[in-house]
C-alpha cells in the first residue's frame, strides 16, 4: 500500500524473486518448445519407418494429418505438409541426441527454415548451431543462409596467425568474411569512398548485422592527432568477445599494398592513444572493392599488426524499366508458401 514503510531487505528480495521467476519462464520456454522439437521428430521418424517399411505414399499422410488435428483440434502444426517437414527433419538429423542438444534449442520454423533452404548436412548444422550460439531471429538466419555466410566465414585474408596469440587469433580469423555483403546498398550509381563510408552509417543496423555478432559501435570518422597532424579512422569498433578495438577502412578501387601500411599506422595510433591495459591489440579489417590475393599476401607478410583483407559486393540495381514489371515481396512469399509443399515431395519428402 501507498506511504507503508517496507522492511530492511524487501526491495532486495523482490528483485531476485523477479528475476528467478524471469529465470525460470524462459527456461520453461526453452523446455516445452525442445519437447515440441522431439515431438515432431519421433513423429517424422515414425512416419519415415512406414514409409520406408510399408511404402506408405502422400495419401496416408493426410489421412494421418486429418486423424491428428481431428484429436488434437486445438494443437497447432499437424497439417498434411508439417507432416512432410517432420519427415525430412527426421530424415536430415537421426541424431536423436543432435535434435534434443542442438535442434531442440531452437524454434521449429528455424528449423524449417535450415531444412528447406540447405542441403548440405554439414553445412545445416554449421546454421543450427551458430543459430543457437548467437541467437539469430529467423529473418537474420535466413539472410546469413541466403548470403552464403558458410562459405565466406574465416575467408578473409589475414596475419593473425603471426600477430596475435593462438586462441585469439582463430577466434578473430572465423569473425571475419570474404567477401562481406552489402546487399542493402546498390551499384546504381558509382560510389566514392566518402558516399559508401556514409550510406554504411546511415544503414548502421544492417551493417552490423553483416559483421556479425560481438562488433559494437565506436564511432565513424574517429579523430586521432599524431605528431601534430590530423587523422580520421573510417569506422572504429569494439569487439566484446575479441576485448579490442577494430578499426575498418574502406576503398572503392583494388587493393593496393600501400593500403596495409596506412591501416598498420592507424592502428598503432589507436593502440597508443585509445587502447586500455585490459584490452588486446587493435585489429584492422581493411575492405576493398577488388583483391588480389597473392598481392594481399606479400604486402601482408612483414605488417606487424593484426590486418584482415576482404572484398566486399554491393546488390546489383535493377534497370528502371523492369522495376515495375517484377512481383512484390509479399506476392512472391505468397507464391513460395504454395511451393513449400510441393518442393519436399519433389525431394522425396511426400512419399
């Protein structure tokens, strides 16, 4: 009640009772959605051993889709094509400890969304578990699939192996890409560094989304004097899970060896001006329109701080006279969802 003197210790304890029951409803959440997980599992393995035993085809499915929901008619997910994805997913994982460990953990359509768009089964756990490592909605998960970000992890070319410790420098080596994609900014118009440096600031989120989990935001254009002289570092960054700066540099043309040796200068600058005891060496993501790899190389080898070189690409701007004529997103979702089903039959799902 208003104006009652609370006794010594009460805030104190509501706070950890809220946050234990906070605690406990997300681990409750995680618990039913891996039951749900399993559920659909032992029900796609069930129905792939029919199938497999009895030949069972696409039409006992839906009988058994129809049966379900006539029983259960207020549980969600047992139409004729989940049915079909429980399948596949049975299928694809017959890990029961993988589903329950790692596909458990995350929600169905996840999933779904691995399943229908992967093919390769190393590739599909590789998602699965930096799904759950990082926490990806489904939006971000299917925009690292369609990006290809299994093939372009770790590529970027680098020093790290001479220049900076072993743990540290496989952790930083798989952080960065090549090459990174820009999808959400166009080639319509030539850029120059200073217009690509601010269409980057102005679409910050999606470029953060590029760059991964663990990069917070620094600042762009960053000031540092040396000796009397100005300088700006394009965009400067902190790295939670790497504990150190890192700075990126962005060039519109084909690398050039010099380029390394300014990037090496900004961050011994940074490394003596911002960097605190408790943080580890600055590292430098140098990202270039063009590389070439055996150039990169060369000028890489006698740099003596931590460099990664990448190319990056920019979406593709569609002539003005067909942006008119091509559907909209949500027709085409629309048109993929009746697709869904027929696609996992095509691939042997239906039976």
């Amino acid at each position: 009640m208003a104006g009652e003197v609370l006794p010594t210790g009460y805030g104190e304890l509501l706070e950890n009772l809220k946050s234990r029951i906070r605690t406990a409803r997300v681990q409750a959440a995680l618990a039913v959605n891996r039951e749900l997980v399993l559920l659909y599992w032992h029900i796609g393995k069930e129905i792939l051993q029919k199938q497999q035993q009895e030949g069972w085809g696409a039409k006992v499915i839906e009988r058994l889709a129809d049966d379900l929901r006539r029983e259960f008619p207020d549980m969600k997910g047992l139409s004729r094509a989940n049915l079909f994805y429980m399948r596949a997913f049975a299928e694809a994982y017959p890990d029961r400890e993988f589903v329950q460990q790692v596909a458990g953990q995350l929600p169905w359509f996840h999933n779904v969304t691995v399943l229908t768009k992967v093919k390769d089964p190393s590739e599909r756990k590789w998602y699965l578990r930096a799904c759950v490592e990082h926490g990806w909605s489904r939006a971000v998960l299917l925009h690292q699939i369609e990006s290809g970000l299994y093939h372009r992890q770790g590529k970027a070319l680098t020093n790290f192996a001479r220049t900076l410790p072993a743990p540290q420098s496989e952790l930083a080596q798989q952080l960065l890409k090549d090459p990174y994609n820009f999808d959400f900014l166009s080639t319509h118009d030539a850029l120059l560094e200073r217009d690509l440096h601010k269409k980057l600031v102005e679409h910050l989120r999606d470029f953060m989304v590029e760059l991964g989990v663990g990069f917070a935001f620094v600042g762009s254009q960053v000031h540092l004097e040396v000796g009397g002289e100005d300088f700006y570092l394009d965009l400067l960054f902190y790295h939670l899970k790497l504990r150190c700066f890192v700075v990126v540099e962005l060039k519109t043309t084909e690398f050039k060896p010099e380029y390394a040796g300014k990037l090496n200068f900004y961050l011994s600058a940074v490394d003596d001006l911002l960097r605190h005891p408790q943080n580890n060496p600055t590292v430098g993501i140098l990202l270039c329109k063009e590389r070439n790899r055996v150039v990169v190389e060369y000028a890489l080898r006698d740099v003596s701080k931590p460099l990664g070189v990448a190319e990056y690409r920019l979406a593709q701007a569609l002539p003005a006279e067909l942006r008119g004529a091509l559907p909209s997103v949500e027709e085409l979702e629309a048109e993929l969802a009746k697709l869904d089903e027929g696609n996992l039959e095509e691939q042997g799902y239906g039976g």
